[in-house]
C-alpha cells in the first residue's frame, strides 16, 4: 500500500495497528470503542535518514512493510484519506516485531 506522503530526515509514517478489546464475557469491542491507543503498526513511509553533524545520512534501521513497537505518547495523529496514521520520530521506535 503506498501513501502519499514522504516523512523528512528521521520521521517514520506507521499505519496503526487495528486493536479489538474482548470483555470477560466474549463481547467483542471494535477499535473505535478501546481507549488506548495502538502502540503497534506498520511502517507505510520512512524518510532519508538522520544527518550528522559532518552532514552524513544514516539510514533509517525500518524499512516499508515492517510491522514496529512504538512509545505509547510519541505518535502525531494524522488523516489521510479518511485513513488514520502516526508519524514518529526515529527515537519513537522500541522494537521491530
């Protein structure tokens, strides 16, 4: 799936994850019921990398396509094409899965 929009230096643009609640009793909550936000998702963008104080780039270590953990208040919420997705720093980013 490709976005139409190219994030800046070490920005990451994610796709989060869709997260369903399941009550004690086997009710199934939809993600537009949960509260918390996902903390999980898909990278759709990266940007060129992190220049250096020499003026080198260093490649981001995500790439498209990877799904990634993520701090739960980092995140800018954005919406493209009636489609919600997160833009992160690369610092923002805990883990690969």
């Amino acid at each position: 799936m490709s976005v139409n929009i190219k994030p800046i230096g070490s920005r990451i643009v994610v796709e989060p994850e869709k997260v369903e609640e399941v009550t004690a009793s086997g009710i199934v909550l939809p993600d537009t019921a949960s509260k918390e936000k996902p903390q999980r998702g898909k990278v759709v963008a990266v940007g060129s990398g992190k220049v250096t104080s020499d003026g080198k780039t260093i490649t981001l270590p995500v790439k498209v396509g990877d799904t990634v953990i993520f701090k739960k208040y980092s995140p800018t919420e954005i919406e493209i094409e009636k489609k919600e997705y997160f833009i992160l720093d690369e610092e923002d980013i805990l883990a690969k899965v």
